[in-house]
C-alpha cells in the first residue's frame, strides 16, 4: 500500500514533469514558427516608405535630419543660394557632375542638385567605395583635406570627397556619386522616402 502511494506519487511526479518538458516542448516548437515568419515582416517594416516631417529644417539652417530607410541612414538637409550657387563651380572637378550613372540618379533628380527641389537634398548616407559613413562638412572653408573646399561629405576611411549634392571628386577612391533615394513631397514640410514621385522612372 505504501510502495502504491510511492509509485503512485512517483507517476503524479513523472507526469507532471512529463507536463512540464511538453510546455517546454511546444515552447520551443513555437518559437522556430514565429520566428520563422518574423524576418519578413521584419523585412516589410523596413523596406517601407518612411514619411518625413522636415519643418524643423526651416527653422534651424544648416540642420541636417537622418532617417532610416531599408536600414541604410538617409540625410534630408537644406541647402543655402550659396551652396547652390558653389555647385555650379565645381563639374569640372567632379567624376560624374551630370550624374549620368543611373544607379545612384533616378531621373527626376538629374539635375545640378540631385533634387526635385534645389534646396532640399534627400541623400543616401553611405560612401560608395567600401560602405563608411561620410562626414558632413558643410561649411564652405578651407579643410585639412581641400583649400578650395565648397562645402559637402568627406569619407574618413579613405578619403573620398563629394559636394553637397553628393556628386564624388576626382582621384579619390569612391567610385560614384552618393545615392540619391526614390522619394516625394507630400506638401511643403512632409516627404516621403521610398516612393518616387508620381510618374517618374
Ligand atoms: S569607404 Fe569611403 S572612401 Fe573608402
């Protein structure tokens, strides 16, 4: 009678732990499920349009705004009628001032700025030869790495330069100009990253 009430109170024990490793079981059945459909929504959230509120760049010149978008870093920035006028100064030191390079350039931003609009710039924050971060150097000053500097992004990993409509210098190791995004304007102070206007390639 008592070896009954030990085996019995050893089954109560075996099933309730049996009980126990099935939850975990199914605990960790579950989590190959979820996380099996995780990365693409994931994926969606980050592949989406990211919609901009840039009223703030009115307000405060010369403030840059960085947004993510498909993970990379975009920079929404205004530029002044003097950095756009210094723009046009600069094609003969450019290696692709007209941005005939379609991969970075959709069409409706061929232009001197890259923009649908000059003074706003909507740029993809990462160099083109190895992937760093450029630095944002705006001011139109002489620079440790160019006397004549016109204001624009400067790569510290190697070197590479580009002006403030991220068009790449010449003799430096960025193969291209920086990429400008598919985007929109909304209204005046909202865009959209990751849709190209309507109509456009
Ligand atoms: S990664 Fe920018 S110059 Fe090499």
């Amino acid at each position: 009678m008592a070896n009954d009430e030990v085996h019995s109170g050893r089954r109560r024990f075996l099933t309730a732990t049996t009980a126990v490793v099935g939850a975990v079981g199914v605990g960790f059945a579950a989590v190959p499920f979820i996380t099996s459909w995780k990365p693409s929504a994931r994926a969606e959230v980050a592949g989406a349009p990211v919609d901009v509120d840039i009223a703030k760049l009115e307000n405060e010149p010369g403030m840059r705004m960085i947004v993510q978008w498909r993970g990379k870093p975009v920079w929404i920035f205004k530029r002044t009628p003097e950095q756009l006028k210094a723009l046009a100064t600069l094609d003969g030191n450019l290696r692709d001032p007209k941005s005939d390079n379609p991969d970075q350039t959709p069409a409706f931003a061929k232009n001197e700025a890259r923009a649908i609009k000059p003074d706003i710039a909507v740029i993809v924050g990462i160099c083109t030869h190895l992937g760093c971060v450029p630095g944002y150097v705006p001011e139109m000053l002489p620079q440790p790495f160019d006397s004549k500097w016109q204001g624009g992004f400067y790569c510290p990993c190697h070197q590479s330069r580009f002006d403030l409509a991220g068009r790449v210098y010449q003799g430096v190791p960025a193969p291209s100009n920086l990429e400008v995004p598919p985007y929109h304007f909304v209204n005046d102070t909202h865009l959209v990253i990751g849709v190209a206007p309507k109509g456009a390639a």
